[in-house]
C-alpha cells in the first residue's frame, strides 16, 4: 500500500471532513444517539487521526461512526464499505507469515497495514457489533485480530456474512485472497 504523506493539506483535512459528515448524515442507523457537532469536535485539528482517516478512506474502507466508547467517550470508527476495503485485500495476516513464506509471497500483511495506518484490526466481538449495523463482507471477507493461542499454531481468523449469519473461519496466517482483506477501527 502507498502511504500518503506525514502531513495533509489543508483541502484535504476539508475535503474529508466533509466527505466523513455526509457519510455520518447518510448513515443514521450508525450513530443514532450521536450528533455531528460531537464527532467534528473530536477530528477537527486532530492531526493523528486525520491521517488515519483519510488512509482508510484512500483504501476504500468507508469510516463512519459506529458509536462512543463508553469507557473513555471516543468516537469509535470503523470501515463500513459493503465489501472488504479493495485497498487493503491479497494480504497475509501478519509479518511473521510474511516472512514464513518460501514463494508466491503477497505484497504485505494486514497487521503491519493496520500499523501503520494507525488503525487496528476489528477483532470479534467489533465485527459483529458491525454487523448488526448493516450486511458486510457478503462477497468478501475481513481478518480479524487472533488470538495468541491460535496464531502461535500457524492460524489466523477471517470473518464474513453469507446466508444471513456472521461466520467465523481460520486458515493459514501466511493465506492470501484477492477476496479477502481487513477491517479497521479507529478511537478518536
């Protein structure tokens, strides 16, 4: 992936905001309880998260709000593109997979993305929070964070939604899809 630079301009910082406030405005089953003023408070100058905002967006993640933290007030964001952000897809789960590869080896993985977009990888329990919210993920599927107890054995979980129901898999951590990629959050 190719990282925008350190700093955005000011027409960006704009463009964004603007883009995140129509999502939000078009999205109210998100956010119900929650108004703009509150969320614009929270992003408006914050540099770090900007950066992070417009990485997932230039992905094609689609952040939106998906709520308040309720232990520290943050806003929560999340990727809610119908399907797995295209920008983040034919990546392994981490860089120790990575490497473990002799051939055949994908472009990056989704830890180290996530990482450096300064965003972490949805685990379980914010992926079915996300779910209930809207269908995603019906044609893709989105790594989740794993456990140390299975990746330590070679595995990494995905997730995805077919018939109506949010499934669960595992496979290789060094498996790649064109099919799969991740998911982030962001706490603002």
């Amino acid at each position: 992936m190719k990282r925008a630079a350190a700093a955005l301009s000011e027409q960006q910082k704009n463009d964004l905001i603007e883009l995140l406030e129509a999502r939000f405005a078009s999205h109210p089953e998100r956010h119900a309880t929650i108004a703009w003023p509150e969320v614009h408070a929270r992003i408006d100058g914050n540099e770090d998260a900007l950066r992070s905002l417009y990485l997932m967006e230039r992905t094609e993640g689609e952040p939106d709000v998906i709520g308040m933290d309720v232990v520290t007030g943050k806003a929560v964001f999340v990727d809610c593109s119908p399907e797995s952000p295209l920008g983040r897809r034919n990546l392994c789960y981490d860089r120790a997979a990575l490497e473990g590869r002799k051939k055949n080896k994908p472009s990056g993985n989704a830890v180290d993305e996530a990482r450096a977009m300064g965003i972490e990888l949805l685990d379980e329990d914010r992926y079915r929070r996300l779910q209930a919210l809207g269908e995603f993920d019906r044609k893709t599927s989105s790594w989740i964070e794993t456990p140390e107890s299975i990746r330590d054995l070679g595995g990494a979980l995905f997730c995805d939604r077919r018939y109506d129901t949010v499934f669960v898999y595992h496979n290789g951590a060094d498996s790649y899809y064109g099919a799969r990629g991740f998911r982030g959050v962001l706490y603002v």
